[in-house]
C-alpha cells in the first residue's frame, strides 16, 4: 500500500502475472532550491539530513538528489572527503504552501 504523498506514489506496480508484487522504480526529477555541501570526513547521511532538514529520516532526498551514488555510504565514503554533494532545499509544509 502506498500512501498518499508518498515518494513512491505515482509508481507502476510490476505485474502479478510474474509473481513479484512490487513497484517499479520511481523518476527522479532535479530537485528545486540546491545547496552545495563540501562532504567532511565526520559527515554521515542521516546527520547531513538533520543538519539540514531538521529531520534525520529525510537522508534519501540527499540521495535522490546524488544519484550517482547507490548507497548512503558511497556519498560519504573516504574517497569523498573533500568533494562537494547536492542538498535539496527543505519540503515546505502544507502551511508555508499557502502563502
């Protein structure tokens, strides 16, 4: 099930016929309002989404942001040190949307 204004909401489910009942991958868009971060070596992902976002939970709109990158820990990784990563602006809540 997936809930209204999820991430995932506007996925195609695979076909039941083939026995997997999942969903399929979903597309990423550029994301408006991006910050550049020079990636440190004491960074992780969920720390950079509560830096950032105020909520730790949000690490995957960094990753969706960075899809070069499969797993949160190649974003950060040693090799990275230095480098820069994109950070999406904040999801304004349905109030700031009103104004």
């Amino acid at each position: 099930m997936r809930r209204k204004g999820s991430r995932y909401e506007n996925t195609r489910p695979f076909s039941d016929e083939k026995g997997f009942n999942g969903y399929r991958e979903r597309k990423l868009t550029s994301p408006p309002g991006i910050v550049e971060h020079t990636v440190l070596h004491t960074d992780r992902i969920d720390s950079l989404a509560d830096s950032y976002y105020k909520k730790d939970r949000r690490w995957w709109r960094i990753m969706d942001a960075n899809s070069e990158f499969l797993y949160g820990f190649e974003l950060l990784d040693e090799d990275m040190h230095g480098d820069v990563v994109v950070i999406p602006a904040s999801i304004p809540s349905s109030a700031e949307k009103g104004k």
